[in-house]
C-alpha cells in the first residue's frame, strides 16, 4: 500500500516535471515565431491608422516586460501558469486569457472527452463481440463502418453533415447553441441544449476514434482468445460470459486503456478542424484563429498548455487504473 | 465396459488450404486407474485426440460421423461428441475429466490469482460455499507439495517457479475429483530434476485419487517411468499399442523401433544417433496407404503405399497394425 502510493507520487511528480518541460517548449516556440508582442500589436494597431513611432514600440516593450532576458521571462510566465493558474493578457485582443478561455475550455474538453467516452463505450464491447462473433455479416458490417471511420477524414465527414442537414432541414447544425442562450447564464436549458448540439461534433470527433479502438480491441482480442490459459479456462468448464470477459477481455483490456491518452491527442488535434467548420465558439476554433489568423502567440501558448495538461493528466490516471488492474505492471513497478 | 472408450475417431480440420485430417479413425480404451501412455512426434494427432475427449479443439474443428467418445459416468455413459453446447460439455470439462499442459505458465490467466481460478473451478462443479472451496483448494495446494499455500492461493503464476506452477496446475486439476486426468506434455518444459519430481507426484497421486491418466509425451523415457500402457501414434493413427513393457522392449511396428533407436544410449554414448530419415508429411499431403510407408527402412514396395494395414495381435494385448507382422498371427476383429 505505502508503494503504491509512492508509485502515485513518483507518477504525478514525473507529470508535472513533463508539463514544466513541455511549457518551457511552449513558451520558446512563441518566442521563435518573428516580432514580439509589442510589435505586433503595435503593427495591428498601425494597420487601423495610427502613426507609430520606435519609441512607442519601446514603451510598449518595457511595459509588457520584453526588455528583460529570456529566460527570466520563460521562468515568469511558468511560474504564473503553474502557481497562480494566470496566462496573462492576451496578444492581439488584450483581453485577459483566463477571462477569454474560462467557459470555452469546458465546452472543449467536454465534447473532447464526451468523443473519447462514447468511442470507448462503443469499441470495447463491440470490438469485443466481434471478435468472438461468427456471424460474418455483423463482422464485416463492423469492419466496413470502421474501416470508413479511419479512413474518412474529420473535415470531410464534418463538411458532408453539414452540407446535409443545410440542404434538408433548412436550418444548418452549426454553432455549440442556439440564439436565445448564446449568452445566457449557465443552466439546465442551457446545457440541454448544449447537448442537442453538441452531439453532433462528439459524433464526428468520435467516429474516427471509435473505428481506431475498435479495430485495437479487435485485435488484441483476436490474439489473447487463442492463448493457451482460455483454453485452460474452457477445459476447466467455465464457459459464455464468465469466460468471454473475466479471462480474454479482461486482459486484453491493459493495451486498450493505456491508448486513451494517445485517443484524447488524436481528437485534440482534429478538434480545431471539426470546430472550424462548424462555427464551434470553442478553444480549438481559438487556437486555428491565434494562430493562423491573429498570430496571437500568448493565446495560441495558453490553449497548447492547457490541451498538454489534460493529456498528461490524462496518462497519469490511466497508468494508475493499469497498475490496479494488472499485477504484472504492478508488480514491475512495484518491485 | 471401460471408463472411456474411443472409437473410430477421426479429427478434421476445416482450413483454406482444405480439410486437413489430424486423427485417422483410431480407438483406444482406457480403464479406471490405468494410465495410457500417448506418444508421437509433434503433428501425430496426439494432442488433437486428447482436446477431443472434451471437445476443445478450435472451431474449424470437425469429427467424423461414426466417431465416439463414450464416457462411464456412474451407471450411464455419455457420448462426447453428442454433446452440443459449452452448457452440456460442463459435467466433462473440468468435471469428468480435467486437463494440464505442457505450458503451466500459460495455462493459468496471467491477471488472476491460483486461488481465484481454482476457487471459479470449485463454484462450477461442487456445491461447495465459496470458503469451503477456498479451504479445499489450499489443502490442494499443500497435498501437492507446495509450500506456504495459503499465501501461495492469493498469488498469481508469475510469482511461482516453474515447478511450483505445474504442481498448482495439478492441485487445481484434481481439485475436482476427476475420474480421468489428461496430461498433455505435463513435464516437457521442466527442468529434468523439476520433471522427476513431478512425475514422482503424479504417481503417488494416481495411487491415492485412483483415478485414470491419458499421458501425452515424446519422451519414451517418461512413458516407461509411469504408463501403464502406451499407444504410439503417427500422422494422425495408432500405428502399435500395447502394455509398455511389451512395447518397448519387443517394438512390433517398424515407426516404434525406430523412434526407440533414435534414442542416446547411455551404455553407448560413442555411438551415432540414429535419426528417423526424413521428416513428418504435412497432414495436407497424407500419404496413402500406411502412413509411415515414406519414411519407413522396411517398407514393401508396391503393397506399403497403396494398402492400408490392420492392427493384428502380435502378442495378447499387443497390437501392430504393419504387413510384417501379419503373417504368422490371428487378426484381430
């Protein structure tokens, strides 16, 4: 018991040493990337017809800090990310980041993790069944759905429901809400419409994610089904259910959950594409517009933090739930 | 009648490169508190016939028509291969009959302690509670020499040594007081002071549970420590059979003797092995008539590859199904 908690404790302090590296990374691409804040946002501001001298640039700079070296501002800005939770203000919009992300991050890791949750839901079981299933029709009707899953790109998958509800409901199935609670307060209505919604985006996110773990459970399935300790199992008269998931399932499962961070990636990254195109007000579409668009490197940095975090915290607690499940994982972290 | 007797069985194989005969309509008997030695090289059949007493070859698997498999259960008997339905095959699998492999390691499920396997086992064939079941399987566990086995029953296999694992795969197989135990290769991946070991256990069980044992091995040399009988198979028929002693010491069919000559001699260990020439045919590509024709030092040409030899009695309760031994000798019915 006291190892297992100090296994925890090794686990999150080598997350957080992950996140720490991974903001330094962050905080130095937006350094690469050519000017800095207070040239930008002078620059934008020259481009709406204000004359613009060196010397305001140079105000600009010494008031936002960028005089100072880079690593002192490197170690600033993570430490205000770490301990205070404070992105600062933003770039181009100069609107404080916290402020600006606060309920889009919500919705963004909800229809994220609502994708993740409704592939899993699917694929274990159904992956699951069709591997011991013999009814071919059932298995190549999974296997034709999932291969078009894997094949078929997000955008486009996005784009032909889109062009399909427009053209036959009239009403496009864009936006995270309708009118009337666009700006409302948060409440069941609002959040049941939400749902009404946001299914939609859940559903594209996660086909793609369905077919993947479908097709990863179907094949460790295959092969734990053949291994000698089921046989072992069947010559010892347990049968059906008992044995379909107390021995192949149940341990073809630790390959399975170990991928859900690498799931919750692939969706993060298809996330911004899907919301683009379908006019989702959430932190993916932010991220494409900082970007792309507004080459608002604060903003861009704050969301690549944010999306990491929930990854690495992501893997923390699948590790954990292996470790439970496993003896053999625990025993070789364990010792 | 015998505790189990088999009768014209032949295993096929559904496969893409067609139907694969794996067991070529043998039959053998096996009497309560005997034990029957398999042997064979890999690909004989001998694991196959051993999986069909219970039905656990795969799903491409099917038997022929006259094919039987008839099991002495107290008074009445049942057809093995009758039984449709994992739900049916219960009262064999694990109850009737219990199985270990050459592979103790694999056979228990890697995330699941002993104890909890054996106790699942108990659940399906006893009306025993669950901590009666518990307090079997450990006094299981102590009756096979396995130390400290109340912490073992909470372990799983992979904090076992090999030999302890094969012993708890014994305890768990006899858990249930079968009346024929099926040990397939049960000491092939031991070491050899591990396999004397086991094999010691195994007899002194077979004393004690009285009960019936088919052996599967390569090993003759395992065979002439515990059979009483043995069976020697190849490509899928029983080519000899007979009382191990018998067998073994005046082999009848040209295969057995060359697989007793392929064995080192420790008298003579100067002398080169001598090797069966060739290898086992794929099972798609059965040589017809005797099966061993191709590989055979004594085989007569013409009638070998086109006829198929009878068993005969070449001694009482010694059978050779070979041309050479034909003559002299009555045929058996």
């Amino acid at each position: 018991m006291i190892k297992f908690l100090q296994f925890i404790m090794i686990r999150a302090v080598m997350s957080i040493v992950t996140l720490l590296i991974v903001s330094f990374i962050v905080f130095s691409m937006m350094e690469l990337v050519p000017g800095n804040c207070a040239e930008r946002y002078i620059a934008f501001k020259n481009t709406q017809g204000q004359n613009i001298t060196i010397e305001d640039i140079q105000a600009e700079e010494r008031r936002l800090g960028l005089d100072k070296p880079y690593l002192i501002r490197a170690f600033t800005w993570m430490g205000n990310v770490f301990f205070q939770g404070k992105f600062g203000d933003s770039c181009i919009l100069r609107l404080n980041i916290n402020h600006l992300l606060s309920d889009k991050i919500w919705l963004s890791l909800g229809m994220s993790i609502g994708a993740l949750l409704l592939s899993y839901l699917l694929a274990v079981p159904i992956g699951i069944y069709s591997a011991v299933s013999r009814n071919p029709i059932a298995n190549n009707t999974v296997r034709f759905i999932s291969y078009l899953g894997l094949a078929l790109p997000s955008f486009l998958f996005a784009l032909m429901i889109m062009l399909f509800t427009t053209v036959y409901f009239g009403e496009s199935m864009s936006g995270l809400f309708s009118k009337e609670y666009r700006d409302a307060a948060w409440s069941y209505a609002k959040f049941m419409d939400f749902l009404s919604r946001a299914w939609l985006p859940i559903l594209i996110l996660g086909w793609a994610a369905t077919a993947f773990a479908l097709q990863t459970v179907r094949a460790l399935m295959l092969d734990e089904i053949d291994k000698l300790y089921v046989t072992a199992a069947r010559a010892r008269g347990i049968f059906g259910r008992n044995l379909l998931w107390r021995y192949p399932a149940r341990h073809s499962l630790g390959p399975v959950i170990n991928s859900i961070g690498f799931d919750l990636n692939r969706i993060f990254s298809e996330l911004p594409v899907v919301a683009l195109i379908m006019t989702l007000t959430e932190m993916g579409s932010l991220l494409i517009d900082a970007l792309a668009f507004s080459n608002d490197q604060q903003l861009a940095g704050a969301i690549l933090v944010i999306l990491t975090a929930t990854i690495v915290l992501i893997n923390f607690i699948t590790d954990i739930i292996l470790a439970l499940m496993d003896p053999r994982v625990r025993q070789g972290l364990l010792g | 009648m015998s505790l189990l007797s088999v009768e014209n069985l032949e295993v096929l194989f559904n496969t893409d490169d067609g139907v694969i005969t794996a067991v070529d309509k043998i039959g053998f008997e096996l009497e309560e508190g005997e034990v029957l030695g398999l042997v064979g090289e890999s690909g004989s059949g001998k694991s196959v016939t051993a999986k069909s007493l219970m039905q656990l070859n795969p799903l491409n698997t099917f038997y022929g028509k006259n094919s039987s498999i008839r099991l002495k259960l107290g008074v009445g008997e049942l057809d093995v291969l009758r039984l449709k339905s994992s739900k049916e095959l219960v009262v064999v699998r694990g109850g009737a009959i219990s199985m270990i492999f050459q592979e103790p390691m694999a056979s228990f499920a890697p995330a699941i302690t002993i104890g909890s396997q054996m106790v699942e086992q108990l659940m399906i064939h006893t009306s025993l509670s669950r901590s009666a079941a518990q307090e079997l399987s450990i006094e299981m566990l102590q009756r096979v020499g396995i130390s400290e086995a109340d912490k073992r029953f909470h372990q799983y296999a992979f904090e076992l040594s090999g030999g302890m694992r094969q012993r708890a795969m014994i305890a768990m197989a006899l858990s249930t007081k079968p009346k024929i135990l099926i040990a397939d290769e049960p000491t092939t991946a031991l070491d050899v002071t591990i396999q004397a070991q086991v094999l010691d256990l195994m007899k002194d069980l077979i004393q004690e549970f009285g009960m019936a044992i088919l052996f599967i091995t390569h090993d003759l040399g395992v065979i002439a420590q515990v059979a009483d009988r043995v069976a020697v198979m190849y490509l899928g028929r029983i080519v000899e059979s007979g009382p191990v002693k018998q067998v073994l010491h005046s082999p009848a069919h040209p295969y057995t003797r060359s697989l007793l000559n392929s064995l080192p001699k420790l008298d003579a260990l100067d002398e080169p092995l001598t090797p069966i020439p060739g290898d086992i045919p794929s099972p798609l590509e059965r040589p017809p008539g005797c099966v061993f024709h191709t590989r055979c030092p004594e085989a007569i040409a013409g009638k070998c590859s086109s006829e198929i030899p009878i068993s005969v009695n070449v001694e009482p309760g010694h059978q050779s199904a070979c041309f050479l031994n034909e003559s002299p000798v009555e045929k058996t019915a």
